[in-house]
C-alpha cells in the first residue's frame, strides 16, 4: 500500500491584526483537516505583517516566546483539534536582545517538537531582516513527527543549498519552506530552488510565500505556493499570484525511497573532497 500523505500549505494576505491573522488560519487549517490533511505549514512570521519592508523599533511588538507565546499555545490547541501536524513560523523572542526568525513544529497530538531558526538573514532593500534578527544557532532538526520527517528552511536559506543538504541527511521527507519575496526581486527563482533542492535531495518540499502588498513597502508578494517531489515535479497546480489560497495535495513518500535507489546521489556523495566548502 503506498505510503501517501496528505499535506497542506496556506499562502495568505494580511489581515490587518494579529487575532484575525491567527483567526484565519485556523479556519483554513480546519478546511485543511475536513478534506483529509495531516500536516500544514504556514508562510513566513505568519501571524505578522512582513514588518522587514522597514527599519523601526516598534516592530518588536510582534515578537513572543517559542513555545511558551500565546500563539504557538493555540496551535498546540489546534493541532489537537484538528489532529494535524502544523509548522508555525513567528518572531521569535528568547530573552532581552535575542530575536530570531522562527518556525515551530507541533506533532498532531498537539505535543511541542522543537523549533528551526533562519540561518541566512538578509538585509537588503525592502528586506532588512538584520535590524530584527539573529542568525539561526540550532541547526538542522528534522522532527519526527505523526506524518514522517519534516523539517524546516526559512525563505532566503532557499539560496544556500547547504542547510538543504543538512536538512537530507538528517532524515527529512518533507521539507517546509515558509517565505515572503515579491515579484521584483526573485518570481524567476522560485520556480527554480525549490523543485533544484527537491531533486538534489530527493525529498518533498512546501513552498509557501504570502500574497499581496502590505501596510509597511511596496513588495508585491505574488503567492504561486506549490508542493514539488522528488523528482522536482510540482504536485497538482500551483497556487494563485494574487489570492489567498489553502493547498491540499497527496504526496506518495515511496517515491523518495524510489528515487534513491534510482539516482543514488547520496551513495555517491564524496564527503571527503568537500573540505573547502566550509572554509571561511
């Protein structure tokens, strides 16, 4: 019998406040759970507006401890409810001076897994991510989690196949990919990275990026969340450039161990020449 999960992602616009953001997504998550789903992610600090457009202290406002913040305390809830596992990106604040750009997983008993850190934090026009957070210092986790091993790179870490590899050898099935980019900067990319680090890794990928312009710049996010195989094939449709749009779609995990044993890339992997690579 094929070992076929049923997968989610939410591509949202914002709603102009934290309880109605977080409201929403729990509406989408129980339509997610009604047509079958066992796993959704959600897009970048999903329960914020993309306050990186701008550089202003008041934006720390939007910042709470992971797990111990009310929003992840009522994801705990909802993955209880709904029996779904959820990764859950927000700003994170561990202690005074110390933010990070964050996503929690939750298993679907609602138990709290651990969390991913963003490691690579941009700072350029429209994205000044460094004024607000750290870089990532827990790693690569994969959880294992009701639905297999899913683990977490945050939006500009799609440009660094490193962590994807990481993300690979630790195990992952599935790999949620929460992001915030416009239509100026990279629309061309994503439709290249996540299906390149899908193959190069022979594991599923959610791709999620939110949609729409927002109260803090101009960015056009443009949406087009997808699911893509191991053999860098998107899964269904795509979703809409300037919608809001929940994403349900079937992932056959035997096709991993398929893909595998086809390609062989991690048998042929040669660890032992790859030295310079982390050389400063």
């Amino acid at each position: 019998m094929a070992n076929v999960v049923r997968a989610a992602l939410v591509q949202a616009t914002w709603t102009g406040d934290t309880e109605s953001m977080v409201a929403k997504h729990e509406e989408h998550a129980r339509a997610a759970a009604r047509q079958g789903a066992k796993v959704i992610g959600f897009q970048e600090v999903f329960n914020a507006p993309y306050f990186c457009q701008v550089q202003e202290p008041e934006h720390y406002r939007w910042a709470e401890p992971v797990p111990d913040g009310p929003t992840v305390r009522r994801m705990r809830e909802l993955a209880r409810e709904t029996g779904m596992v959820i990764v859950v990106p927000v700003f994170e604040v561990e202690q005074s001076g110390f933010y990070y750009n964050t996503a929690a997983v939750i298993d679907a008993d609602g138990s709290y897994l651990g969390k991913y850190r963003k490691h690579h934090i941009p700072q350029v026009r429209g994205f000044w991510e460094k004024y607000y957070f750290k870089p990532g210092n827990l790693g690569w986790p994969v959880f294992d989690t009701a639905v297999g091993k899913v683990g977490v790179y945050i939006c500009s870490d799609r440009h660094f196949p490193e962590g994807w590899r990481q993300l690979g050898l630790n195990g992952a099935q599935l790999v949620y990919n929460p992001s915030a980019t416009h239509r100026g900067l990279s629309s061309y990319l994503w439709q290249l990275e996540q299906p390149a680090a899908a193959v190069a890794n022979e594991y599923f990928v959610a791709a999620i990026n939110r949609v729409g312009q927002e109260i803090y710049g101009d960015n056009d996010f443009y949406g087009t969340s997808y699911f893509v195989d191991p053999r860098g094939q998107v899964v269904g449709d795509t979703a809409s450039d300037t919608k809001e749009e929940l994403l349900v779609r079937d992932l056959d995990f035997d096709v991993i161990e398929e893909v595998r044993q086809q390609w062989a890339f991690y048998r042929d992997r040669r660890p032992d020449a790859y030295e310079g690579l982390v050389r400063p």
